[in-house]
C-alpha cells in the first residue's frame, strides 16, 4: 500500500516538474526574443545618433573653412 503510495507521489512530483519546467522555458524564449528586440533597436538608434553627430561634424568644419577661406556666413534669404 505505502509503494503505491509512494510511487504516485513520485509520478505527481515528476509531472509537476515537467510543467513547471515547461512554463519557464517558454518564459525563457519569451525573454529572449524581446531582449534581441531591444538590442536591434536600440542599436538601431544609437547608429542613428552616431550618423546625426557625423552630419554635424562636417556641418561645423564646412563653416570652419568657409570662415577660414575670408567670406562671410552666406545665407539663403528669400
């Protein structure tokens, strides 16, 4: 009677692990994919940071030499 016992208990213990288990791997995958998410667009925009910054960059010695060569700032005015 114990041995039924037991070995039911174990059966139990066994299947509840199986689901626990089962329900944090899919947790896992869930986590994963939202982390790549998050990586590629973040990346995404740190790149596009770093683009806005170059643009600036030769915006400001495009005036640097322009100032340098003796004319001054030119403006478009309608």
């Amino acid at each position: 009677m114990f041995s039924v016992v037991s070995i039911a208990l174990v059966v139990l213990a066994i299947a509840g692990f199986g689901l626990v288990l089962f329900r944090v791997l899919k947790l896992l995958r869930t986590y994963r994919s939202t982390a790549s998410m998050v990586t590629a667009r973040t990346g995404d925009r740190v790149g596009l940071l770093r683009a806005r910054f170059a643009a600036l960059r030769v915006a400001i010695a495009g005036r640097r030499r322009h100032r340098r060569d003796g004319h001054a700032a030119q403006y478009d005015r309608p």
